[in-house]
C-alpha cells in the first residue's frame, strides 16, 4: 500500500511538471511569456537552440508569406511616345541664330518601361498603386503579373487627397489574386514586416524585410518631375524600399498588407515610408458605394479646429479654410481662405468627424449646404461637388 502510496504521488507529481512545461509552452507562443524559452536556455546549448529556432521560424514565416502572395503583386509599366530632338537632323544647323530648334528638328521616341509595382484587392482586376506611378495622364499603362501575364490599365482612379491610385484591367474571374487587406490602426513599433516590388523599375518582386520603425511620420512623396505633396500620419520602416517600390505593399508577418510603399528618405539608407493599409481601404470602399472611380471634390485645403482653440482664439469650431484651389467648386461657390466650416447639410464638425470624412461619403454632383463662419456670424453657402481629376 506504501509502494502504491509512492508511486501515486510521484506520478501525480511528473503529471503536473509535465502540465506546467506544457502550460508554458502554450502560454509562449500564444502570450509570448517566453516561460520555454528561459527553461530551454538554462540547459547547456540551449541558448543557441533558441536563436537558431527563431531564425528558422522568421524565414519560415517570409517564405510562407511570398509565396502566398507574392502572386497578387504587379508590376506597372508606362507607354508613350514622346517628341525629342534630334542633334543629328539635317535640318539642324548649331550655328543658327540663337541656336533654337525648329518643328522639322523633333522626332518621336517611344517609351516602354516598367516604372512602379501595385498589388491585387479584387478578382475583377482592382489594382492599388501610388498616384505619382501614374501621374502622366498622356500616357498608357500596363500591368504585369509575377509570371509576366500582361494586362491594360483600361481605367485609372488618382485620389486628390492621398498618393494613391486605384487602377482597372479586365481579367477573368480567377486569374487575378487579391491580397488579404490588414488593420493599419493598431501597429507597434519594431513589429516584423515584409516589402515586395519592382526594385529601381528592373528587378520584379524583389523582396525585403525589416521593421516599422516609426508612426505617425509626415514626409513630402513625389517626384520632381511629377510635382510632390505633402503626406501625414505615414509609416517608417527599414525594410529596402527603393525607386520601383513605390505601389507595392508592406506585409505583416500574418501575411496581411498593412501599407502601401509610397517614398524612400533621400540622401539616407533603409528609411522608407508607406501609406497605412486603412486609407486604401477607405478609398475602396468609396469606390464600391458610388460604383464610380469618380470621387468627390470641394477643393480646399484646411485644418481642423478644435473647441479647445476656438475658445482660446474667439473662433468656432470646425474645418478652417487655409486655400482655396483654383476652378474648384469651392471657388466657384464663393468659399474664401479664413472661412470655418461648421457644418455640412446640418452635420457638425469635429476631431472625429472631418471634413473630408463626410465629403468621402457624398458623391459626384451631390449639392451640399455649408455652414459657414465669416466674419463672426453664420452664412450658409450652397456647393456642388464635382469629380477630382
């Protein structure tokens, strides 16, 4: 009876040292502990153990990752022809008087190149890019899958508001994969991402990976060429981000896309940004509430005021008009730099409820009602919001 007694206990006892390691083992993966790790480290060797499982765990995760979707990324290309001159031109005398060019002088090249990356949100051929990728209304454009599958660009929605453009191309249900779209709202600095793209416009689904290093970052994207615009609330991540990226996206290590590679840092090394995943997901469903590329457009630039300010400075609150863009509706409706926009069709503004959170919700020739605070009284100026271009 003593024996059994015995052997009773110590089986309950290995039953719940057993229960504990397995408890941690759990908890470590689930709640990241690292209870097995620290029991595994305490063992000779162990260490190393555990950073040879964690680089094999990382590769893993990249490899699943690519080739889950890397499939869903594409390449953008340009095509246009365009009028150069030609020093050769028996037309062309460099001793002419001021040396200036005549129309017999040009002669047409045409352009053919890949110049940016995008990637798949629907089977009917949605495919997200930066608006500066496309920025050349003159020109077309085509889309090239992973296996070299061509399809054009048939339509091109440019966002005003964002670098961010939304291309169109018809393909067959099926044929194209869409990515699987994440939560940019609730990011961690140093989290694990991944970045795929046309690399200096040559090397096609290039992959690199590295870590946000930054939110909430303001930068100026663009291209001298192409003008620039101001971008706030971006991510900064080391991932290799290099001129070609632009339009690809930034994955987490779930394999869902958080960003959108929008700008490298010049004159610096593995500082690149991304436009969060969320804005993209606002712009999309802007296009599948109006079933239109078109969007809406007032045509000013503002900031917000607060009731905070308002008070301190003897304002309201609302949307303070900085700008007002030339042959906008804003303009044309008599909008004027200095106005406070209080209220759209009796809807107030704040923090939370923006003016371009309620303009993104009307459509094309809608007719609104503003409020509008000038010269310390209400006036109510009718609008119509016409389609960006």
């Amino acid at each position: 009876m003593r024996n059994f007694t015995r052997f009773l206990t110590g089986f309950i006892f290995g039953v719940v040292v057993f229960g504990l390691i397995l408890t941690g083992a759990i908890t470590d993966r689930i709640f990241h502990y690292k209870f097995l790790d620290k029991l595994i480290a305490g063992i000779p060797g162990g260490r190393e153990t555990i950073i040879q499982n964690k680089i094999l765990n990382e590769e893993s995760v990249v490899v699943d990752v690519v080739e889950k979707f890397g499939p869903s990324v594409v390449t953008v290309g340009i095509k246009k022809t365009e009028k150069v001159i030609d020093p050769f031109s028996d037309f062309w005398n460099p001793f002419d008087f001021f040396n200036l060019p005549r129309s017999q002088d040009f002669k047409e090249k045409k352009i053919e190149q890949d110049i940016g990356s995008g990637f798949v949100v629907s089977e009917d051929g949605l495919i997200v890019t930066n608006k500066h990728v496309v920025a050349d209304t003159t020109a077309s454009y085509r889309i090239y899958t992973r296996e070299n599958k061509p399809y054009d660009v048939v339509k091109i929605y440019r966002d005003p508001a964002n670098d961010l453009a939304i291309l169109k191309v018809n393909a067959p249900k099926g044929e194209l994969k869409p990515v699987e779209l994440g939560d940019s709202s609730n990011l961690k600095v140093g989290q694990f991402v991944i970045a795929i793209g046309t690399a200096l416009g040559e090397f096609r689904n290039t992959v690199t990976t590295g870590v946000i290093s930054g939110l909430g970052r303001g930068i100026v994207a663009g291209s001298p060429f192409e003008g620039s615009e101001s971008l706030d609330n971006v991510i900064q991540t080391d991932a290799a981000i290099n001129p070609g990226n632009s339009g690809g996206p930034l994955i987490n290590s779930s394999g869902q896309v958080i960003g959108v590679n929008v700008a490298v840092a010049s004159g610096a090394q593995n500082i690149g940004f991304a436009l969060p995943i969320n804005v993209v997901k606002d712009s999309l469903n802007n296009f599948n509430n109006t079933g239109q590329f078109s969007r809406p457009y007032l045509g000013v630039r503002y900031r917000m005021i607060d009731q905070k300010e308002a008070i301190a400075k003897g304002w309201v609150e609302g949307a303070g008009i900085v700008e007002v863009l030339a042959n906008s509706p804003a303009e044309e409706d008599g909008l004027k730099p200095g106005d406070i926009i209080i209220k759209v069709n009796g809807e107030k503004l704040s923090k939370d409820n923006t003016l371009a959170k309620i303009i993104s919700t009307k459509k094309v020739g809608d007719k609104l009602t503003l409020t509008v605070w000038r010269d310390n009284e209400e006036k109510e100026i009718k609008v119509t919001l016409k389609e960006a271009q």
